[in-house]
C-alpha cells in the first residue's frame, strides 16, 4: 500500500470516528479539546516547492468573482451526502469586500486538496512565479453567524486552510478553534463582524517552501463570507490589488487613453494589473460600455466549432508544419477545444499522429484553471465582471449578448451568475429609486 492509500484509510477511519460529535476531522487531530493558539503539534510534512508557476505573475488571483466556479471545485470529488454534512458554498453578491462577488459558506466547510490549474511554489525569497504572501478578507456577520443567542462571539470560529502540494494543511483562524485542526495560528481573538483583511507570511509562519494547491473555506457554523484572496511576491505587489478594490464604488469619468490602457490589462494572467483595470472600467459606466461595445470581440459559436473541426482535422495533414500550428491554434483555444478533441479520440480508427497530439492538448487543459485559460477568456471574463459592477440595463443587454456567445462551460456559468446578481442589483436599485 502505498502513501497516499494510507493516508487516505487514515483520513477516512478519522471521519468516521468524529461522526458522534458532530464535527469534521482534519489529519491532524489534537483530541476532543481545541488546541492552545499557534500551537504546531502535528506540524505537516513539507514537499520542496514546484517549478515557478509559468505566468511569473506578480499576483495570483485565487478567489474574486469567480466564486462560483471555485464553489464548484470544493468537495467536487465527494458524495452528495457527505457534502450536505459538511455545508454548503456558494457565490455571494449582497455583501461582497471587493468586486461583485464573495464566497459564502453556510454550515462547516467546504474544501478541496486540488484546485485545478493551481501549484503555486511558496519560498523564501520569490523569483516571478514564486510567492510568499497570502491575503484574504473574511467575515462572519453576527446575526448569521451565532447559533444560540447566549453564545459569546469569541465562542464561534472562523478559519481557512491552505493544502500543501495535496497533502497536509496550513490554517489560519479567528475566534474559537473548534474544529480542533491542527497546526493553526490564531490571528484574531474573535471572528471578524465586519470585513477584516488578513496578510500572512507563508514562508515565515511554516519555515520551509511549500506549494500550494488547493484550499480550505472553514465556517465552523452558521454563515462565514470569504472574499478578495490573493498571492503575492511581496506585499506592496498585494497592495497594488488592495488600494484599487478600496476605491471600487467610486464614479469617474475615464479619458479615452484611460479606458484604453485599462483595456490593455484585462487579458493579463497578473492580477495585480488586470483586477485594478476592472474596478477603474467598472468606476464609469458609460465610457467602459463603448469601449467594450468596440473593442471586445465577442466569438460566434458556429464559426468556432468549424475552426475547431478544421484544426483537428489538420493535426492528421502530412505537413509537420500545418500540424504543429493546429496544436498551437487549439491550446490557444483552451477549453472550448477540449469536447470536440475528446470526440475526435473516440471516433473509429483515428490516426495514432492525431490521438497523440490530441491527447496531450487534453490532457494540458485538465490541469489548468478554466477560467483563466487564455488571453481572449481573460478579455471576455474581465468584461463580464465590468457589465455587472457597471449596473445599468444596457450594461445587462451587453451581457446577456456575450453569454449567448460563450461556448466553454466555464464562461457560460460565470455570466449566468453575473446576470443573475446584476438583476437584483438593478432590481433592489429600481426600489430604492
């Protein structure tokens, strides 16, 4: 048997034997009593940090507005009753630290140890593509976040936890520990009321490079919100992001230059250069409408689909050249390829030339994050996130056009969300007015 079955048995055997008080067990348990704050019994195994991530971005964008699709990913791989055990996650609009949408957690926690895409290296001293700082915001509103009135607010807990290269778990928390989990650092005596913003130093918290590669959104019970999470190289690097969600609800009227080298970020993996460009857009609702009414390219499903078929068909040409620039035109592609490449594997005698090129395209875009697959996804997921900040009805219009036009799953159900909370914004709104 080999490691990661004996750790799975134990993680298993732990669940079941927690099953009579109610709470999860974590790997690393310090019995029916919470630990004393900081306290590092059971200190995970650290695995050497991985090659630097290949974007070299400054800032890694972990959870902003797409809190659906990471939603999504936490407890992906478990069943459907198990996961009602531990709670529920969802994206989270009414009351968000940064942008227009936050995650909300109702019940335990929701976790999972792979994000896909993620595997981000967190060392001593970064080069691009290395990290060393986390920062997230949380909050755990009393009126939802106390189960009996004569709890004590330092009585609940509020935590998040950070999977090291799928293994073991670093964790942060406020308030009570609980859930008992083990090693933690307490970095406040009472859960947040109001959105409070948390830096750590990975590097000098757990002492060794890590890699980061999936995470952990703990309420304990009742209602946590987790927003505006985020790695950095340094923290002015972090600070970049933060100063602009500060001033997000501000309204200016943006020069054409303005809107224009903003544009010019939207495409960018660094997020400390594309989310500043969003909320800047999203600040002028007008200007950012005409310059996305001329300048984003919204695709035609159809006329894709045919450049898809075609490109596959010239991974099997007996041109090397014309292949090697099918492979590269289909991983720009990203995901809206992948169904139809899948197809072209199963169909009947496919050449070996065309299943081993297709395979490994596929087998690429399994491992990246969906929802920054591409410089056009970037561009047409940033200008979703800008229609629905921006609030007014053509605004809308625009983004019932683009998701019309999206044809990866991912895109799709990111502006179904986006519509959905831009209708009750708007509609909240009307009443107001």
């Amino acid at each position: 048997m080999n490691r990661m079955s004996i750790l799975a048995g134990l993680f298993l055997t732990a669940n079941l034997a927690v099953a009579d008080i109610g709470l999860p067990r974590g790997r690393h348990l310090p019995g029916k009593q919470p630990l004393p704050p900081n306290d590092l019994r059971g200190v995970p195994t650290i695995v050497a940090a991985v090659p630097p991530h290949p974007s070299k971005a400054a800032v890694v964008e972990l959870l902003e507005d797409d809190a659906a699709w990471l939603a999504r990913q936490l407890n992906r791989n478990m069943a459907q009753s198990e996961r009602d055990k531990l709670g529920r996650a969802d994206p989270w609009g009414e009351d968000c630290y940064s942008g227009g949408a936050c995650l909300k957690v109702a019940g335990i926690q929701r976790f999972t140890e792979q994000v896909p895409g993620w595997g981000y290296p967190v060392v001593e001293k970064p080069a691009p593509g290395e990290y060393r700082f986390i920062r997230f915001a949380w909050k755990k509103p009393e009126t939802l976040g106390l189960r009996f009135a004569w709890q004590r607010p330092e009585d609940t807990g509020i935590m998040v936890q950070l999977c090291v290269s799928g293994i073991d778990w670093h964790r942060y928390y406020a308030g009570t520990n609980k859930v008992g989990y083990a090693p933690a650092f307490q970095v406040g005596a009472n859960p947040p009321r109001e959105w409070e913003v948390v830096t750590r130093d990975l590097y000098a918290d757990y002492k060794a490079p890590h890699t980061m590669t999936g995470f952990a959104f703990t309420s304990m019970e009742g209602v946590a919100l987790f927003d505006h999470v985020y790695l950095g190289r340094t923290i002015e690097d972090l600070d970049r992001v933060t100063n602009a969600a500060k001033i997000g609800l501000r309204k200016d009227r943006l020069t054409d230059d303005e809107l224009a080298a903003n544009f010019k970020n939207l495409s960018s993996e660094d997020a400390s250069l594309r989310n500043p460009a969003i909320w800047a857009m999203s600040r002028d609702a007008e200007g950012c409408l005409r310059h996305l009414k001329t300048n984003v390219k919204i695709p035609d499903p159809a006329e894709i689909t045919r450049q898809i078929r075609r490109l596959i068909a010239d991974l099997d040409s007996p041109r090397f050249a014309v292949r090697e620039l099918a492979v590269k035109k289909l991983d720009e592609l990203g995901l809206a390829a992948m169904p139809h490449l899948q197809e072209a594997i199963r169909q009947p005698n496919p050449s070996p030339e065309l299943v081993e090129r297709a395979v490994k395209l596929v087998e690429k875009h399994k491992l990246t994050e969906p929802t920054l697959s591409n410089p056009a996804t970037r561009t047409l997921l940033s200008a979703m996130h800008i229609l629905e900040q921006a609030e007014t009805p053509e605004a809308r219009a625009l983004l019932e056009h683009m998701g019309k036009a999206i044809n990866e799953p991912v895109g799709a159900s990111e502006n179904a969300a986006a519509l959905e909370r831009l209708a009750k914004r708007i509609k909240k709104q009307t009443r107001e007015d």
